[in-house]
C-alpha cells in the first residue's frame, strides 16, 4: 500500500531509470519521454555534465540562506540569464518552480506600483483559458475550471480576456487584422476595469496545457505590448513552459521580439534535476522596490547553490548542444508528421505548435471544431492508451470538457530522427486503437 497521494486514485508505474529521451520502470518497461515528464526534462535524463556539476556543488555546499550568503552557483546563473534576456531585464529571483516565480512576479510588480504612488493598480489581467499555477496568487490569474472552481471562495478574482483561439473563432491566423482583434479585447478590458486599477498583463508567448501549444496570431504580440504601454499596464511574460529553449529560441517572445517588464520562468531551467525557477525583471521595476524598503516577498529554498548549478549546467548544455536550434528543427519535422497523421485520422481536428511544443487536438467534426462528448474523456483515454504502447504524452482538457480535448507531443530537445519516428509510430498506432474503440 502507497502513503503518497497525488491528483487521483491511479496507481503509476514505479520509475527505476531514465536516459536520453528513454525511461524505465522497475518491470524493465522501457517508454518514449514524448513530453520530456510535463514539459521539463529539455535537455533530456541523466545528463553526465549536469549530474557531475551538482556532484561538484554537493562537495562544496547544498545550502546556504539567501539572508545569510550568495552563492557562487547563484550568481552565476543569475548572470548568464541575465545574458539571454531582452535588455534591462537584469535583476533575478530564484525560487524553486513555476508558481512561485509567478507569485514573485505579481507582487513585485504591485510592490513597485506601490512604490511609484500607483497604488490604485492591483489587476492583474490574464487569458482564458490560461494556467500560471495553483498557488492561490497564480491560480486567481488561472482559468481553468477542474482547478479553479473548488478554491473560487478562496481567490481574489482576477479579470480575464478570451486567449488568441484564431482556430475556434473561425479567424485567420496569418492576417494582422485577427491580432489586433484580440489585442482590442485587451484594451477593451482595461478600459472596462479602469486603466489605473490594471496592474499587468500576464500571458504565455505559445500557450501550454491550457490551450495546447496554441500559438498567437500575426500580429497579436506587438499590438499587446502596444496596448500595455499605452495604458501603463505592466506586460508579465509567462515562459514557465516555454523558456529554456523549448519553442526554439531561448525564449518564446523572442520569436516576436516582444520585450515584456517581466519573464519567469521554471520547468526546463532546472530540466527535471533541481526544483528550480527565476523571476528575471526590468531593474527600473526592481530598483524603487528596493529603495522603498525591500521586495516583501521571498521563499527558504530561493538560490539554493545546488539547484542553481543545476540549472547552470543545464543552460550551458542548450548553448553547448545547440538545442534552440534543434528545437527548432527537429519541431519543424514533427509539425510536419503530425500534420501527415491528421490526413489518416479523421479524429485530429487541429496541429499547432512552436518549437518542440506541440499538439493536435480531437474533434468530433473538422468543419463545425465540434468536441468530442465530454464523457468519453478522450484525451485520458489516449494518452493511457499511448502509456501502454510505451509511449509518454501529455493531455489536457481544455475549459473542462465544452471545448475539447487536445494532446501535447514535446519531447526533449534532443530529439533525433529515429526518436521522431519512434514517436510518430507510437501515435500513429495509438490513434488506429484509440478511433476503434470509439468505433465499436
Ligand atoms: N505557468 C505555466 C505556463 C505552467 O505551464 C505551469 C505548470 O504547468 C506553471 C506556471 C506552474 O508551474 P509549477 O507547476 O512548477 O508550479
């Protein structure tokens, strides 16, 4: 009998090794990491150079209070992201994942409102559907129901502006027009809630398990940034996903040049082998909060010297393996042999995707984007049915089920030709299984 209880009854597998892309159980079941655990493990398991710098660190120091110490590692880190940032985001915040480095960017952008007599400004305005987290703070700003309904008593509600769905909108993606359409509804709201009650606008560059790798129209980004600046509205970029290399670029604004006051960041910096995240901002944020007493704000764990020379040799395995590029690439191919596998499959409606973060997305109907009755609980469905053919992806249904069920295929990123076609066997075949059954 198992004490550890997670979201539901199932019982997993228990994990024995991991290596590359491959993962084994302890009956020596071997799978295909197609979504690197929960768009995490980037550069792949059981990296020599990242284990041998934390065996490194363990010898000298595993922990040192951030009131008490910097560290080496930490500064370090701080200092190389700082190098792959937009310019003037200079200062960080290391916590240890991604809802705490939203939480972090939130207040810190409300402390320096604070700071700057714009105390009125609190709102922090995001999409929907959207997940930043499911801490109190991050999930006010999350609209996704399984998550947010049993806790709304608890939450301060954070206004919220339809995600960029060109697809389900019946809207042209490739057309300015549909970018700036949404950018509207952005400036519609803060008009609405009065532009000197918004604090910020937070929002991922490519969406992640919300909207399944949904990636903003033409346009969309620079008008946003637009919006945000004409009503001092504060632009938080949410890269918890989509940072470290994942859309193929070091960041996923940077595919638009978008510069936001605010980047945090999470799963793929420490890759699976440290709990790890950073709150990287805009010094001319950083810079009043500090003078006006100290950012209130702060976790036991932050800069822990053994996560962040984790997540030091994880950036220097992305420079070093050139893996923006393969993400690039490599997501290039698989959009492609996704797109190749919605011809056979009547079933897949939609592929999207940037980078190594993709998806295709169920539809009972291609025509009228009808969703599969939400009682077959499709997404779960395949994806147990893809767990048995050995192969790991990762699913979400999106706004609870009216809306759809769409499957994420992310894979580390670095992902070869042989992984690829593994991967796209693997689908293939789970798919055939998963259309019979829903046949007979
Ligand atoms: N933001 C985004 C975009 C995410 O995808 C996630 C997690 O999936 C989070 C925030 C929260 O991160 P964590 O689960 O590490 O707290």
């Amino acid at each position: 009998m198992s004490h550890l209880f997670y979201q539901g009854r199932g019982r997993k597998p228990v994990l024995d090794q991991a290596r590359g892309v491959y993962m084994w159980d302890k009956d020596g079941r071997r799978y295909l990491d197609g979504s690197s655990g929960a768009m995490v493990c980037n550069i792949g398991h059981s990296n020599p150079h990242v284990l041998a710098a934390m065996q490194r660190q363990m010898e000298k120091s595993t922990f040192g209070y951030r009131l008490h110490f910097e560290t080496e590692a930490s500064e370090k880190l701080a200092s190389r992201l700082v190098g792959l940032m937009p310019e003037g985001l200079s200062k960080v915040f290391f916590v240890s994942g991604g809802s705490e480095a939203v939480e972090s960017g939130m207040k810190l952008a409300r402390q320096y409102a604070l700071a700057v007599g714009q105390g009125t400004r609190w709102k922090v305005i995001s999409r929907a559907p959207s997940y930043h987290g499911c801490t109190l703070g991050a999930l006010a700003t999350t609209s996704y129901g399984p998550l947010t309904v049993p806790f709304e008593a608890m939450l301060r509600p954070m206004p919220k502006v339809p995600a960029p769905r060109a697809y389900l909108d019946g809207l042209d993606p490739d057309d300015p027009a549909t970018g700036r359409h949404y950018a509207d509804t952005l400036e519609a709201q803060i008009r609405a809630e009065g532009p000197e009650t918004v604090l910020a606008f937070l929002l991922e560059p490519v969406g992640g398990a919300s909207t399944g790798a949904l990636v903003p129209p033409e346009g969309y980004m620079e008008a946003v940034r637009e919006v945000c600046d004409r009503h001092g509205v504060l632009l938080i970029m949410d890269e918890v996903m989509t940072g470290a290399g994942r859309t193929g670029a070091f960041l996923g604004c940077e595919h638009w040049g978008t510069r936001p006051d605010i980047v945090v960041m999470s799963k793929g910096l420490g890759a699976g082998y440290a709990p790890l995240g950073a709150m990287i901002a805009d010094e001319r944020l950083v810079d009043p909060v500090l003078e006006a007493g100290g950012f209130a704000h702060g976790f036991t764990y932050a800069g822990n010297p053994l996560a962040c020379a984790a997540g030091l040799a994880v950036v220097d395995e992305i420079e070093r393996q050139g893996l923006c590029e393969n993400a690039r690439t490599m997501g290039e191919k698989l959009i492609a042999r996704l797109h190749g596998l919605m011809q056979k499959h009547e079933i897949v409606g939609d592929v999207r995707g940037k980078g190594l973060l993709t998806a295709f997305e169920f539809m009972a109907d291609r025509d009228s984007k009808a969703p599969l009755p939400k009682a077959l609980n499709a997404h779960q469905r395949f994806v147990d049915i893809a767990y048995a053919n050995g192969l790991i992806v990762y699913s979400r249904r999106t706004r609870d089920g009216v809306e759809g069920d769409h499957i994420l295929v992310c894979p580390p990123l670095i992902l070869t030709d042989t992984h690829l076609d593994e991967i796209v066997e693997g689908l293939d075949i789970s798919l055939s299984q998963f259309a019979a059954e829903l046949a007979s």
